[in-house]
C-alpha cells in the first residue's frame, strides 16, 4: 500500500510544481498500470481472509493467536486490501525521478516481471535488487536492505552537501 501512496503523491507533487523526491523505493509491488496476477482476498469471508494473511505471511504466529488482536487489526488490514486490489492508474506522464525497485528472490504473491515493469513510470532506467526472502524480505533481509539503501542514498546526500 505504501507504495501506491508514493506513486500517487509523487504524481500529485510533479502536477503541483512541487519539489519532487531524488528516488522511489519501490518494494514488492506490481507496477500501477498491470492488473495483480494475485487473487483478490480483500471481499473474503473474515474466516477465509484470516486464512489469506496467515499463508501470506508478515504476521507473527503470537498475534494469529490472539483472537482479539486480529479481530481488531482486520478492519485497517481489509481497508488496505480493498484499496489496492481497487486501485486503477491513471495513464501520465513517466515520472522524472529515479525508481529502485527492491523484492524477495522467493516472493509468491508478485512476479518478477510485474516488479520490473514499472520502468514504464520513469524516465531513469530502473535499479534492481532481489534480496533472500519472501513477500516480506523486509524483515527477513532486514541488514542487507539496510545497507542497500544506504548505498544508493549516501551518493545523493554527498552530492546534494558538496
């Protein structure tokens, strides 16, 4: 959902004149423009939707196991899936920013090609990187990724500074 956010608000800020962001960090997400290759799961019965977000991972065991915790975090987890599995992109113009676009090697819930098909929303090539992991690498690749986006940052921040 993050992600969507970015895109979005990037968009809003080059429609504005406003200052746009040195980069995007695109992370485990299919580009705008492809419809999800994943089933939708947002309209589910709570029981099956439970089932859903427990095979895709992400969540501990400890909070599946507190009834009363989920049931609380359903609602803001079904909103984020509604919008994202309803989101429509708008067709514009190629952004002016650069895009790195960063996923698990194991990921099931998004293709490799619809991660490297958001070169079509920027007009820098696309870094890539794939780190070990699943859908989540974020918490399982956390030091490598860590580090991966100190790389590409530091560069920016000399170069801004000097």
């Amino acid at each position: 959902m993050g992600t969507l956010l970015e895109f979005e608000l990037t968009h809003y800020l080059l429609q504005q004149g406003q200052k746009l962001p040195e980069c995007l960090f695109i992370s485990a997400y299919w580009a705008p423009h492809l419809s999800p290759s994943a089933p939708p799961i947002a309209q589910l019965p709570e029981e099956r939707f439970v089932e859903e977000l427990y095979r895709l991972g992400g969540i501990s065991e400890d909070v599946f196991r507190n009834k009363a915790f989920i049931k609380l975090l359903l609602p803001a987890l079904r909103a984020d899936f509604t919008l994202s599995e309803a989101y429509q992109c708008l067709h514009r113009e190629a952004l002016p920013c650069p895009l790195y676009l960063l996923g698990g090697l194991d990921d099931r819930r998004i293709q490799r090609e619809e991660l490297l098909a958001w070169q079509e929303h920027t007009r820098y090539p696309c870094t890539v990187k794939f780190f070990p992991g699943d859908h989540f690498f974020l918490q399982s690749a956390r030091t490598d990724l860590v580090q991966a986006i100190c790389d590409i940052l530091l560069p920016l921040i000399r170069e801004k500074g000097e």
